[in-house]
C-alpha cells in the first residue's frame, strides 16, 4: 500500500500539467480561414500540420491583425507562407512577401 501512495505523490506533477490549451482551441477558425486562402499549389508545400500553425498579433496597414504562419518545402528559399487576418472582421487582408 505504501508503494502505491508513493507511486501516486510522484505522478501528481505529471498529470497536473496536462491541461487543455483553450486559446489555441479558440484560434482554429483563423487558421482555416488563412487555409481555405491558399492555393491548392501552395498547400501541396505545406510541410508542418497547418491545423498546429501558428498564430500571433500584430498590426498590418495600421490595421490590428492575426498572423498565420505556415511553414513549407520553400522555406529555405522564400521562407514561409504568412497570412494577415482581420482581428475584428476575420477577413484576409493580404500576404506578406515571400522573398
């Protein structure tokens, strides 16, 4: 019986931590929304999973904006595939350069 409570008092930290990430949850519709964007020629370049892409703030033509980033084969050419959204409308405002 002993064993078993210490077996238990060691998991506790590992099980305290698996939490759900709300927030990222709450960000998969800008993630489609950046997806559905793309050409399907694009998105055959596509090498991570682009429902786990990701998505900061930031601001484009003084505009508050979502930044999706999906990361592709090209990368080390043109870097990756960026995608500004509309933080209030949800609306495609454009895509960065890829150089």
């Amino acid at each position: 019986m002993r064993k078993l409570i210490i077996v238990l008092i060691a998991l506790i930290p590992f099980v305290s931590n698996c939490t759900k990430n709300d927030y990222s949850d709450s960000l998969t519709p800008i993630r489609v929304i950046a997806w559905n964007y793309l050409s399907a020629q694009a998105k055959s370049t596509v090498i991570a999973d682009w429902k786990q892409a990701p998505v900061n703030e930031s601001t484009y033509n003084g505009i508050s904006a979502y930044i999706v980033t999906f990361n592709t084969s090209d990368d080390a050419l043109l870097g990756p595939i960026i995608i500004y959204i509309d933080v209030s409308t949800k609306v495609v405002l454009g895509q960065a350069l890829r150089m």
